[in-house]
C-alpha cells in the first residue's frame, strides 16, 4: 500500500479542524483533511450552532416577532403564517446544503485534499483510513497531524430525552 505524505493531516472537519487546514494551506503546506462523516462542518454545521440558529430565526420570521420588536406593532405579526416542521426542515436542509458548498470550495481553492473515511493512526506519522462508500484502504504519512474531531451532546440522566417533547441536536 502506498503512501501518500503530507505536511499536515487534519483529522476532522468542524471549526476548529477547518481553521487548522487553512492556516496550514496558507503557509503554503501540503493539507489533508480526513472526515469521517458524509457532510463537512462537524457538529457546528450539523447538529449544533448552524441548526439551532437558523431554527430560531425561522420560527422568529415565521412568527413576525422581529418585526413586531423592531417597530413595536403587534400588526406586523404574520398571524397567517403557518410554522410546520416540514417547512422548518426545508430550511435547514438548504442553510446546512449551502455550508457544505461553502466548505468544499474553501478546501478547492486553498488546494485542501480531502478523503471521507474513518481515520486510525498506524504510527506517530501514519494514518491508515477506511475509505467511505468503499472496501480501500488509504495510508497516508504526516509530519504533524491534528485530531479536531469534535463533540456530541451531553444528556442528564435527569432528563427523559424522548426526542418528542425534549430533543437534542442529534
């Protein structure tokens, strides 16, 4: 298996890996960014800030509550407006498809390579990756590698999370 090398590989694609990669691209590095997940964005894009926020100023939209704060006019409520989940959805379908788009085209133009797959070292310098959506196996050196693979929601066990009445980002 041969082995491809770079300056850096970046285990991880949220903010804070994103921001590694660039940094890097910028000081003119060679840059891998390994992701093990299907979208770019890790839990920032995903499942935390970006869908939490364009959730609330939907509803807020929907509801005309910025408006009616703005001028202080309960007329300006969109009483009509018909907030369903099925409209909330479309929107975070789109405000999570554009990121995406943005993230790829960052990582094009910065010259960023990018293997989706699950990543595994196989020394301080070697990373052995299970290529998404194949049976490869990819195995690439770095001279430093980042692991920014992010987090996941935290559930008290005092709260019954029955993603019904109480929901988390997952």
């Amino acid at each position: 298996m041969a082995s491809e090398i770079y300056d850096f590989i970046v285990i991880g694609t949220g903010p804070a890996g994103l921001a590694a990669a660039m940094t890097a691209a910028k000081a003119e590095k060679k840059v891998l960014v390994v992701e093990k997940e299907g979208s770019l964005g890790g839990v920032c894009v995903n499942t935390g800030t970006f869908p939490s926020k364009t959730l609330r100023e939907a509803v807020l939209h929907l509801t005309g509550h910025l408006k009616r704060k703005l001028y202080e006019d309960a007329s300006c409520a969109s009483m009509d407006a018909e907030i369903s989940m099925e409209k909330l959805k479309q929107r975070l379908y789109h405000v999570r498809t554009e990121e995406h788009l943005i993230i790829n085209c960052q990582l094009e133009r910065n010259g960023i390579a990018l293997i989706r797959g699950n990543a595994r070292f196989f020394d301080s310098n070697t990373v052995i990756i299970d290529q998404l959506g194949t049976n490869q196996k990819i195995r690439v050196q770095g001279e430093r590698i980042i692991i920014a693979t992010g987090s996941q929601p935290r559930n008290p066990p005092e709260f019954p999370f029955d993603h019904q009445v109480i929901v988390d980002s997952t």
